[in-house]
C-alpha cells in the first residue's frame, strides 16, 4: 500500500528543487506517468527510486518520511535552477550532494 506521506513529500521536494516531473523521470530512468503515480500515491515508491531521489535532492531518503517537509532540516543552499539541466547534470548534483550528505553525517558520527 503505497504511503501517502512519501508520496506528497517526493512532489514537494521535488517542487522545491525546480524540476519537472519529466526532469525527475530522467534522472531515475523511469517514465513520467510512474513519477505521477508515485507523487499521487497510485504506486508503491520503490525504495531504489527513494534512494536515487534522495541523493538528487541532498536529502536522506528518512526525509521522505516527515510528516512535514518543512520541519526537516532540508540543506537547499545547492538548489539549481533545473530550466535547463539535463540528465547528465542532475546526475553530477545528485553525485555531488551525496558526498556532502556522507561528509556532514562522517562529521555528526565523529562529534558523537
């Protein structure tokens, strides 16, 4: 059963980025009709897609799962203007925002 949290969370998130649901679908090498079911709770996210999705956001894929995105500590100071990105481009963000992502959790683990 598909959660509608997540759901609405990936349509924010991704509204908050700039992108087109055709840009998201790119990216995750899906169509665009899945990325349509998944933000309209039609179908059950797969967690592979969550995953990709997340590191394209700069966000961890936790994050989907607030009941409000805007209480999440979301890091947008890397937010693009997605008019004219491709997918080669959304792929070098989402690279680059995981390794920020994994060096600020290194950085957490190391202060604990």
């Amino acid at each position: 059963m598909p959660n509608p949290i997540v759901a609405n969370n990936l349509r924010k998130y991704r509204e908050m980025l700039g992108l087109t649901q055709n840009a998201v679908a790119e990216y995750l090498k899906i169509n665009r009709v899945e990325v349509n079911y998944y933000e309209n709770g039609k179908r059950v996210i797969p967690v592979q897609i969550l995953e990709s999705f997340s590191n394209l956001a700069g966000i961890n894929a936790s994050d989907l799962l607030e009941d409000k995105v805007e209480d999440t500590s979301v890091n947008l100071s890397f937010a693009f203007r997605a008019d004219d990105l491709n997918k080669s481009d959304l792929e070098s963000i989402a690279s680059f925002k995981r390794i920020v992502k994994n060096y600020l959790k290194l950085q957490r683990l190391m202060n604990e």
